[in-house]
C-alpha cells in the first residue's frame, strides 16, 4: 500500500514538472514570436532603407547531398534586397567549424554569381549560432542598424537577440520551406526559442568568438 502511495506521488510530481517545461517552451515562443511581429517585412516595397543587411548562414547542401532549399531562399532574398537599394552591404555570417564545411564562403560565392560585387560581402565566420551572429554583427562589425534575412520563424529568434542587445533591427523573409521539407527544423526551431530565452535571461551567454573591430563602408 505505502509502495502504491509513493508510485502515485511520483507520478503526479512527472507530470506536473512535464506540463510546467511545455508551459515555459509555450510562454517562450510565444513572447518571441508576439514581441518581433512589428519588425517582419515579407515585402520589398515596404521595408526601410538600412545601410547593412545580416544574411543568416545556412548549409549549401543538405545532408543528402541535394540542394538546400533555406540557403537558395534567403541569397534569393539578400539579393533581392541588394538589386532593390534597400541595402548597401551585406554580412554573411555562419559556421566554419570545420576543413570543407564553410557557409560563409558559399554564400559568397553564390551570390558574386547573382551578380553582388564582392566589395559589398563581408564575411562572419564565426558565425556558430544564431545569437553568435546578431551579437557580433554589433559587436564585431559596428553596426546598430541591420536588417537581418532568413525565414520568418527564424527571423523571429534573431530579432529578439537583436532587441535585447540593444540593437536596431528589422528582419525580411525569404521564400518559406515547404512543410514537409521543414518539419524537423521547425521542431528544432520551437527547443530553440526556449533556449534563446535562456541564454539571454539565464545563462547570460556570450559569443564564442568576438575578435577585432572591422568597419564596413
């Protein structure tokens, strides 16, 4: 009977640990989502005139060695803003952990076939994470004053890193992924919301990688 009592205690504990952690990952990515609704822009007759764009990196290709649809999207719209005059320059900024795997350089190279001059790219390598990148983009290459591209649920997490460094952004969305495409990075993208908040409120995190001062323009 006192082994019954302890079973049951034990499982209402579970559970109630288990609704409050998807009460906080509901309250996290809500408040992301509901604070930067202001700032997206899904048109490029619309969005304002901002000297520097922040292109959020990407893998070229996925792991199955296709094309990977969220790289071809977001230099679509990082030239789009580029060809219209809504920006002068862009940060390309991503992950080179590693010999062979370097996003920074691959955006580059696309977009100089698109037509970008290679005077206006400037490259973040040590771009790890999405905090890393927004943080830097500041902290880094002297800008307050951004606008950042990727697909809109992603836009979302960096313009709240953006705001809580005091940092004036607006995002622009590029094209979005298809769902059945999308399903796991959207999965991702809701542990990575929570995690944002965390970060900034929590954890105080920090870049991995800050550097010298590189002015653009």
């Amino acid at each position: 009977m006192f082994k019954k009592i302890i079973s049951k205690k034990n499982i209402l504990i579970s559970l109630t640990i288990g609704v409050a952690v998807l009460l906080f990952i509901y309250a996290c990515n809500s408040w992301i989502v509901y604070s930067t609704k202001n700032q997206i822009y899904t048109s490029i007759e619309n969005i304002p005139v901002r000297k520097t764009a922040l292109v959020l990196g990407a893998s070229k290709n996925t792991a199955r060695g296709n094309s990977n649809l969220y790289f071809k999207y977001r230099l679509e719209a990082a030239y789009n803003l580029f060809i219209n005059n809504k920006v002068k320059y862009l940060i390309l900024s991503g992950d080179n952990h590693s010999k062979g795997y370097d996003e920074p350089t691959d955006m580059k190279e696309e977009l100089i076939k698109m037509g970008v001059p290679d005077s206006c790219l400037f490259l973040d390598y040590a771009g790890f994470r999405t905090f890393d990148s927004v943080v830097r983009c500041n902290e880094v290459f002297c800008e307050d004053s951004i606008t950042i591209v990727s697909q809109e649920f992603h836009n979302q997490r960096a313009l709240f890193i953006a705001n809580k460094n005091n940092i004036n952004a607006i995002a622009f969305n590029s094209k979005e992924v298809n769902y059945n495409y999308s399903f796991k990075t959207r999965l991702r993208e809701v542990f990575a919301k929570t995690k944002c908040v965390l970060d900034i409120y929590i954890l105080y995190t920090k870049p991995k990688f800050l550097g010298e001062k590189i002015k653009i323009g």
